[in-house]
C-alpha cells in the first residue's frame, strides 16, 4: 500500500485525529514513545515536525521545540529512523511536517525516497506552494507520497479548487491567520469558512492552527473530516509530560473526557 | 532555468506559508500597475527630493585616493540623505504604497537600524502607524536609532530568538504579517524575500544609479570602472548596479562582510561559502549546515550580518556579471577610520566595507581607472560600537 492510499483509507474509514509533534524534541528517542502514547490516546495520523532554525510560520511553543530538537542534533535521517521504528509499530498514516530548507539540502528525489523508504505516507512544506513545489511535487506521486496543501482563512475560492486538485490524501485548513499556537475555541467565522472550502475542495479537509481543547475539536469535526492538534501536544512536552498523562491528554482532547 | 516573473535566473521565486498567498498576490498586482504609474512616480520623486533632500551629491575624494594609492575615488553621497542612509528611497516608496493600498499600519524590521529609522520617518511623514522588529542584539550596538525611532513615534519590538539580529527580525515580521495581513502593510528593507520585493526594493532604489550615472558622465565623460557597493540583503548595491548593468566595461563588485573568521558562523560571506537555499521567501545564496540549518553569522556590521543575499545578486554572481568580495571587520573598521580622517565624512560601518575593499584594489589599477563608491550610509549610529574596539583605539591613538 503506498502513502496516498494509506491516507486515503484512513480518512474513509474514520474520523482522523491528526497530532502533530516536533521531531527530536526532548532526543528521538522521547518522541518516539510520544508518538506512541498518542497513537494509543486514539491519534491516527502522526505529523512529524521537521525542526528548523526559522520557523516564520510558527508561534514560540513550536520554536522553542525546534531550538531543543536542532540542539539535539536532530537530523532528518534520524527523523527518517524515527518514522521507520513506527512504521514497524503502526499503521497509521505518517506525515511529514517540514520547511523547505532542510529537504531541499539533500535534493527532491534523494529527500522523497528516503522518506518513502521510512515509511513516510505524506509531505506538508509549510513554505512551499504548488507554484514552487515542482520537484518535490513529481517526487512525491512518484513514490506515492501524498503531497499535502494548505489552505488558509486568506486563500481566495478557485485556489481552494486548486489545491485540492493538486493535493492528496486531504487538504489542511489551517483555520487562523498567524502561527502555531495553543488557543481558546475556534474562529468566529468558522462554520462559514468550511462551507465555502467544502463547496470548492475535491478532497477531505482536516482542520488545524491553534486547536487545543475537546470542545474546539468536537465542533471542528462536525464540520469536516479531521482535526489536528499541535501545540497543545508539544507544549505537554515542554513540560515534561508522563507518557500516560499524554496518552490521557490526547484521548481528552479528541474524544472527551471520560472519566 | 525559471522563466516566470519573481525569479532572475534560477533564483528568487515566493517561498511563502499559504496564509500569506494572497497578500502577496494583492501585493504584485499592485506593484504590476503602480510601478509605471506617472501619479505614483510623481509623488515618490517630489517626495524623494522635498523631504529626503535626492538628488544626493557625488563627491570626489582626492585624499583619500591618495591614501590608498588610487588616482580617482568618488564617492556616491547617500549618507547624506535624510536620516543618514539610503533606506529612505525604499521606505518612502513603500509607504506611499501601502497608503494606495489602504493599509494604514506598517511592520518593518530592522538590523543596523536604518531602515527602522527611514521606515519611521516615512510613516510619521504619511500618517502610518509603524511597528519595526530589531534584534536584541542590535538593539544593544545601535542604540542611538532605536531613539530615532521612538522620537518619530514607531514602536520598536525586540526580537530575542536565534542571534536576535537581521534574520530573526524578518522571522518574526512575518509573523506579525501572517497574523495582521488585512490591516497591516510589512515594508522589508532590502532587496529580497518574496516577489515582489526584490523588484520593488531594487526599483526604488534605482535612483541611486540613474542620479549617479548623470553626475558621473558630467564629471567624468565616461563611466566609472569599478562600482564597488557593500551587500547585506543587498539593496544599496543593486541600486547603484543597475545603471551600469548593461555597459560590459564597468565592473560590479559586491562587498560582503567578512566578520572576523573563515569558519561558519564567524562571517556573513554568503558568495564565499556558496551554498544556495530557501530562506524567507526566495531561493538563492544561504549560509547554512549541511542539515539545511540557517548557520549563525557574525560581522561588525548589523546591516550587512545576515545568512542570504537578494536574488538578483544571486544572479549576478551566478552568471559572472558581478564579482562579490569579503572584507573583514578589521578592515572595515580601518577604513571607516582613513575616510574620517582623510576627507572628514563618517561611514557607516556597512559602506567602510565598500571603501575598505578599494584600499584593497588600487595597487592593482592602472593610472586612469576611477573608482566608484556607494557611501551608503553615515557612521553615526555606530559611535556606541567603534567606542569599544580595540582596534580604533589604536588607530585614534
């Protein structure tokens, strides 16, 4: 199975709840068993950040987790190990969440097989738009990498209908204007929002930015087809989170607490 | 080999998150039309010459030619405009866009300062509310612009990530631009980033070239035969580059910031390392590690201390066009002193790396070669710096 029907499957078959985590922060080794402890805590899609030095589409809890990764001396091959031992442990799609820089310093193709290799299923560049994407685009459906478009509050109706068009596995709807961050409910114009993008994309939207709590995340997914949560996740992290109380933290935010 | 507006050869291009899309693309179209809008040139050039004082003078510099073993220097005066560098050009024609566009709050970010102070300046001129990002850093070693700008009444936000210079600014403009993009108008100050801002900036900042090619034809009857400018992001230099571009005879040296060692991290000598990348916005010359890690950079010189240079001296190096050289912060700090004493103008430490690379090329110059110089800015700014290197002690001494 490549990494686009991989995805594919996924979101046919349920909801996706999409956790997001910067690889290498706290070593590899710590985010693997934080990937873990959100698969178990019901996450089926996995983002792995690829920490860079100028994250200009970041809020400072995802900077502050790169600076720890890259001090680590994170690589994207350790990244790429990374993925691969969970690939070993799970099916769940695995998503590569990364600027431009870092791949592009190895090369398109060098970059998209290794990860193909690793068990990566998709490709979101947060700095990259279709219209430079070129190689890394190719590279990505010839090894059957999903690549993954954003679209955001500000991006006019027929480039929704193109970045749909463009992408595959989902299309992410990164709900606010600035950066990554952990915030409280969910924009006014939301349900409106979604409307209009549902109307135009030819694909499943995931929604992410600044979701961080079961209420934000329950309305989300009842307008679409998946949420995903970020800084909330890292900044647990940060904070020296157990494994169990993340697992805790990611079933609360996705599904209620049930206790 | 790209041949789609944005890119000058392979290099440039709008490497930006999707949220910014569309500002961006507002953003082109409206520099598509005002660029040859007569109303709008009008207005930029009655501004250039009523507040900044353009056209700036030309000036010969006999002594200091003499000092360096040169027979000709001139000297492109750009110190001499308002607020002391020639990031008014630019800072005066993006506001007077952004007022076209509506926008009524400006974010700039600034590394020596300068063009914090020229985007301030222009603002309290048009009415703008202004909000200018400056590294920590360079807050602390350019101190007296930091009051320039709160004077003029911009808001000066200290960034403190990363070496808390130049390229943490941008990061962190950009990110108030992502978030305030409906109101908000970003002003970057040199010639990179995303299309359109290297044609933008470079545009405005032509005007140093066509100026100096009509002052330097009455003076000397011909062009000069090295145009030397100091490069940051670049944009002084390909003001001064662009008259001259298309006369083969004239050659274009960039000058780069040599810092105060070889190794990463120590220079900001982007053409001699020559690894290309993606950094905010455009494609082109980066320092970085072979992880694609942005590396830290060093120099004397806030202005010139950044890891990328604009894209269309990435192509003019790429296709030989332009000979790009370092200059150390010694040198620099050696010529800034030579001119002071030779002629009595204080550089800023930016252009003393242009002067700096002069003293380097004159032994090798036949009697009748002229030298051409962007004096891009006044040295004021930089009194708190050079009071503590050791280096001027001694030439003070």
């Amino acid at each position: 199975m490549n990494g686009i029907h991989r995805i594919e499957t996924q979101l046919a078959k349920q909801a996706a709840f999409v956790g997001y985590l910067t690889a290498g922060d706290g070593g590899i080794d710590r985010s693997f068993e934080a990937a873990m402890a959100l698969i178990q805590g019901g996450v089926n899609i996995l983002e792995l950040g690829v920490p860079f030095s100028d994250p200009i589409a970041d809020g400072p809890v995802i900077q502050r987790a790169a600076n720890r990764a890259l001090q680590q001396g994170t690589t994207l091959e350790a990244i790429f190990g990374l993925a691969h031992r969970l690939r070993q442990q799970s099916d769940i799609p695995l998503i590569l969440f990364s600027y431009l820089n870092p791949l592009l310093a190895i090369g398109a193709e060098k970059a998209i097989a290794a990860a193909a290799r690793a068990g990566i299923d998709g490709l979101l560049l947060v700095d990259c738009p279709p219209e430079e994407a070129g190689e890394f685009y190719d590279a990505c459906l010839n090894h059957g990498i999903a690549p993954i478009f954003v679209v955001a509050p500000s991006t006019p109706p027929e480039r929704i209908a193109y970045l749909s068009q463009l992408g595959r596995g989902f299309l992410y709807y990164a709900c606010r204007k600035g950066t990554t961050g952990i915030k409280a409910g969910l924009p006014e114009d939301f349900t409106q929002q979604m409307a209009y993008i549902k109307a135009k994309s030819h694909l499943p939207v995931v929604t992410g930015f600044g979701i961080a709590s079961f209420e934000a995340a329950a309305q989300v997914l009842a307008h679409c087809s998946g949420v995903v949560v970020g800084s909330l996740f890292v900044k647990a992290l940060e904070d020296n989170i157990e494994l169990t109380a993340l697992t805790q933290l990611a079933h609360t935010v996705f599904e209620g607490d049930r206790s | 080999m790209h041949h789609k507006p944005g890119f000058y050869g392979d290099f440039g291009g709008t490497y930006m998150p999707e949220v910014l899309f569309a500002p961006i693309q507002a953003l082109q179209q409206a520099w598509t039309q005002l660029k040859y809008d007569a109303a709008f040139k009008q207005s930029l050039d009655k501004a250039l010459k009523d507040y900044a004082g353009r056209p700036t003078a030309l000036t010969d510099v006999p002594q200091f030619a003499k000092a360096i073993g040169a027979s000709r220097v001139l000297l492109k005066r750009e110190d001499l405009l308002h607020t002391g560098a020639h990031k008014l050009n630019n800072a005066l024609g993006q506001c007077l866009l952004a007022k076209r566009l509506g926008k009524q709050r400006i974010i700039a970010e600034t590394g020596a300062g300068q063009h914090g102070v020229a985007t301030a300046a222009a603002c309290a001129r048009l009415g703008l509310t202004c909000v200018v990002y400056m590294g920590s850093e360079d807050i602390r070693r350019q101190a007296p612009n930091v009051l320039r700008m709160q004077l003029m009444g911009a808001t000066v936000m200290p960034v403190d990530h990363g070496a808390a210079t130049l390229k943490d600014a941008i990061n962190e403009a950009l990110r108030d631009w992502s978030a305030h993009f409906e109101e908000s108008y970003y002003c970057l100050g040199s010639a990179l980033g995303p299309h359109p801002y290297p044609d933008m900036v470079a545009s405005f900042q032509s005007v140093i070239g066509t100026e100096c090619q009509t002052q330097v034809q009455t003076l000397l009857g011909k062009n000069p035969d090295y145009i030397i400018a100091c490069v940051g992001g670049g944009s002084n230099a390909i003001g001064l580059f662009s008259a001259f571009i298309n006369d083969p005879k004239a050659k274009l040296i960039g000058v780069e910031a040599g810092g105060h060692g070889k190794r990463l991290g120590e220079h900001a000598a982007r053409f001699q390392a020559s690894t290309k990348g993606v950094l905010h916005g455009c494609y082109t010359y980066v320092l970085q590690d072979a992880h694609g890690q942005i590396a830290p950079t060093s120099s004397i010189s806030a202005g010139l201390d950044y890891p990328a240079v604009g894209p269309q001296h990435a192509e003019l190096y790429a296709n030989h066009r332009a000979t790009y050289v370092a200059i150390d912060d010694k040198q620099a700090l050696e010529a800034l002193s030579l001119l002071a004493k030779t002629e009595g103008i204080i550089a800023a430490l930016e252009s003393a790396h242009a002067l700096a690379y002069a003293r380097v090329l004159a032994p090798s110059l036949m009697p009748d070669q002229t030298i051409l110089i962007n004096l891009s800015g006044r040295g004021d700014k930089d009194l708190p710096t050079l009071m503590t290197q050791p280096a001027l002690t001694e030439v003070l001494s």
